[in-house]
C-alpha cells in the first residue's frame, strides 16, 4: 500500500484580497462590503457602517500592506517551499461599483504582475473569485445577492477575470464559504456572503434562501463561462465544512445531526449534483418560502456543476436534543441546540478543536460526491508573544497543524480519499475576517502590526516557519 501523500501534492498557504492587500482606494479601486466593517474584538463583533464613517477604524483598509510588499511577501513563501498560494481577486479592483462597461486596467495589472511573481517562483495562484469582498455599490444599488440583476454582474467580473489570466491560473472557486449563511443568525455572514443588510421586519430565511439560490446560479453560469475560455480550468466550490455531531446515540440526536447538517450541505448538493435537494424543496413547501427560480436557472445550474470540492475546516460542532445539556441556543434544528463536545478543547477564541473532525470531514464528503477534494483553509488563530530577540515560539500552532496534517494523511493514505492539496489559512498573519483583530494570528509569517493599527508592517519567521518548511520538503513524511 502506498502510504505516502502524492508526489504532485499542493502544499501551499492560503490569503484573501481584502485580509491581504490593503490600498482599499488606491489605482482606481472601488470600495468593498470589507471597507466598511469596523474592528471588532474577541467576542465583540464588527460593526457595519453606512458607508466609510470618518473616526472609525477600518482594519482592513491598510490589511498588512500586501498590495505593496507583494514581492517581498512571495520571497519568503519561495523560502517556505510553497507550491502553491491560494488567495482572491477583490471584485471592486476590477469594476469598482461592479456595474461598469469595462475594467480597471490597474487593477487587472497589479492580478498580472502578482500571478507573474509567484508563477516565477515557482508557486502556482490559486483562486477565489468572491472571497467576502463583494462591491459595497451592490449593496447600495441592489440591496446585495437577493436581487437577480446581481447574477450577470458577477459572471461579467467572472469572464473578464478568466479571460485576462487563461494562462495563469488552473485552479478556480466561485463564492469563499457560501454556506456560511446558512442558519442566517449571524449578520456579518449574511453581510459577506451576500452583501446584505436584514431588516427585523423583513423574512430572514426566504432572503438568505434567495441569496444563496442567486449565488448558486451565477457560480454555475461562471463555471460554464470558464470552460469555454481554458477547458482546462479546474474550478471548485468553496465551503466551511463543519460537521454537527450528534450529542448521544439518542435516535432523535442522530435526526439533529442530520438536518443540522443538511443545512450546511445544500451548498454543495446543489453546486456539485446541479439540482435543488428534494430535503429543500420540501422545506421550502412546509415553511411557505417562495424562492425565485425558473427554469432556465435550474438548466444553468445542471450544466455549470463543479470540478472539485474546495473547502476550510476549522472545528466541529455538536447538537442534541437532550435538556440540561450545557451549550447555546439555536434557532437553527427546532428543539435541538448546540452544546459543547466534553471530548475536545477550543481555542482562545472558542473554537473548537478537532483534528479527527478533518479525517471524518474528508471521508464523508467524498462518500457524499465522489469528487477531489481540497484543503483550502484550516489552521489556528492564536495570540502570540514576541520575545525580546524578535522570535516567536508558535508551538502551540505547530501541534494544531501537525495533528490535522496526520488526521489529513491517514483520510488519503489509508482510506483512500483523493486530495489535491492542503493550503494552511492565513499563511502571513493578516486581518481575522470575524474579528478584525491583527491578534488573532495564523501566520507562519508575523507582521508587526496590532489591533489598533500600529505597527512597522516588519515580517518575522515564527517558529512553524521552519517547520512547515521541512514538511514540504518531506511530503508531509517529518511532522
Ligand atoms: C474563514 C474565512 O471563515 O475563516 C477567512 O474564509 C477567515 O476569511 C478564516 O479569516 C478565519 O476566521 P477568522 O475570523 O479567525 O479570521
């Protein structure tokens, strides 16, 4: 049995535009929903403002400066051994409100030179079209994705950007985490995958419904764009899989579990098998929700299934229906709710961790489809102490690491589960997208920046640096 991981595996680390790049107004670049989202704080959430509010602070306006420093940057993931490095194109660099004729030559530059960079250094761009950084005109314009006209907008962006970087990129996804709207409690996941503002009067379920129906089609009909540009493409979805365990081996538990996570799941039935799961249609039915969708959008979503499941795993949940169980309410599953798993720890922020969760996420996934997968974010955001010669002793974050990576191996190895590659999140330490905080690092790479914005941008190797390093070298063999 070959027990290694496959000579051609992508070992790469993982970024997006607005976490990244900063210049939010620079070159002709429009602002994005990320441009408005002030910092929040562990536990305290961002705020969304009415525009860009003068005295607020806007963490990622400047993000770590990667629009400038770009170069520098992809000098030290040569170094890392990256094979690869995933990160996104900021849709309002390329049409600013999203609705112009034609693109932003600069901004369609800065993708040229940055793929050109990597490409000569040997690291492959991989790509995210909407990585929670929609126009902010879109939804001053058209209150965000439940509105069809938004559909061709995005398919314009789609093509342009395929067209110009045909050459440059193979690997594609459509909409960063698109099920992370899923139970729609949360605003700010309404407000990134959507750009979308809901208003206590107005039905919350029909309009995430029809946010992530419209997204759906106008992912399916970039797909189909895509392959008659570079039939070579490979282009994937991109979902946070978190898997809702049962609590008990209660029988009502095991229900919970199952329509917790069909919640979560419809996003990939319907971009993977090109139909609307009859689990929805019915609930659809049963909750009197009137989703939009004609047939022809139902033909579009047939013909532009995906060609791979990409996919970030952080944690797992757990749900019950037992009472005195300790864990938050869900509106989620009526009568069941979320409760903590007494088997795993969680992280300074309450993140659960589980790295066995990422070897029954990879089996069960694929079970599902039958596709390749890819791991296109996982990793461990964690305060971190810089000691008085500038070192950073991240061993806490190379535990995390490794054991996801052994759990990642044993699902190819020994259960046979075809993986593409696995591409750490936040590779540099970036803006956290939940926070905004700068403390909240991932990084293998730390930037000298804080929560408030001060700092000298200075990069540093942390100690999982080297060790990543000789992980790549080893094909995931020295951990
Ligand atoms: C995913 C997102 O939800 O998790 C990233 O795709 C995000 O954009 C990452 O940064 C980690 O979340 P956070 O809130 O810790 O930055």
């Amino acid at each position: 049995m070959n027990r290694e991981l496959p000579k051609d595996f992508l070992w790469g680390g993982a970024i997006a535009a607005h976490q990244a790049e900063g210049a939010w107004n620079i070159d002709g670049r429009g602002p994005s929903i990320a441009d408005v989202m002030t910092a929040g704080g562990n536990g305290i959430p961002r705020k969304i403002t009415k525009g860009v509010v003068e005295g607020e602070y806007y963490p990622n306006h400047e993000a770590i400066d990667f629009y400038h420093r770009y170069k520098e940057d992809i000098q030290l993931f040569k170094e890392l051994g990256l094979k690869c490095l995933r990160t996104s194109i900021s849709w309002s660099r390329i049409f600013p409100t999203g609705q112009e004729e034609t693109p932003n030559e600069q901004g369609l530059k800065f993708y040229d030179d940055l793929f050109d960079e990597c490409l000569k250094n040997g690291i492959e761009p991989v790509v995210t079209l909407s990585h929670f950084e929609i126009p902010y005109a879109i939804y001053e314009d058209f209150g965000g994705f439940a509105n069809k006209a938004v559909i061709p907008l995005f398919v314009k962006f789609a093509q342009c950007v395929f067209d110009r970087y045909k050459d440059k990129v193979t690997y594609w996804m459509t909409f960063n985490e698109i099920n992370n709207q899923a139970d729609g409690q949360e605003p700010v996941h309404v407000w990134t995958n959507s750009a979308m503002i809901i208003e206590d009067d107005q039905d919350k379920e029909a309009l995430v419904f029809q946010a992530g129906v419209n997204e759906l089609i106008a992912s399916a009909w970039a797909v189909n764009e895509g392959k008659k540009i570079n039939p070579d493409f490979q282009i994937g979805c991109m979902m946070a899989y978190v898997p809702i365990y049962p609590y008990s081996c209660a029988p009502e538990d095991m229900i919970a579990s199952v329509k917790a996570n069909e919640r979560r799941f419809f996003y990939s039935d319907v971009h993977v098998r090109g139909e609307i799961p009859t689990y929805t249609e019915k609930y659809w039915e049963q909750k009197g929700l009137t989703i939009e969708i004609s047939e022809k959008e139902r033909q579009i979503l047939r013909q532009g299934t995906v060609d791979y499941i990409g996919f970030s795993y952080y944690m797992s949940g757990t749900i019950t229906t037992l009472p005195d169980v300790e864990g938050r309410q869900t509106e989620d599953i009526p009568s069941a709710k979320l409760v903590k798993n007494p088997y795993i720890t969680a992280s300074d922020w309450g993140w659960p961790i589980d790295p066995v969760g990422l070897r029954y996420v990879l089996n069960t996934v694929y079970q599902r489809y039958d596709l390749p997968l890819f791991i296109v974010e996982n990793g461990f955001g964690a305060y971190d102490q810089l000691t008085d010669s500038n070192e950073i002793h991240d061993d806490y974050r190379i535990n995390y690491l490794r054991e996801h990576i052994e759990q990642m191996k044993k699902a190819v190895v020994e259960d046979g589960v075809p993986l593409i590659g696995y591409t750490p999140w936040g590779i540099i330490d970036i803006v956290s997208f939940g926070s905004g905080e700068m403390e909240k690092r991932y990084g293998m790479i730390y930037v000298d920046k804080d929560n408030t914005g001060n700092g000298t941008l200075q990069r540093l190797k942390k100690d999982s640096f080297a060790w990543y390093q000789q992980v790549i070298e080893t094909n995931g063999e020295q951990l």
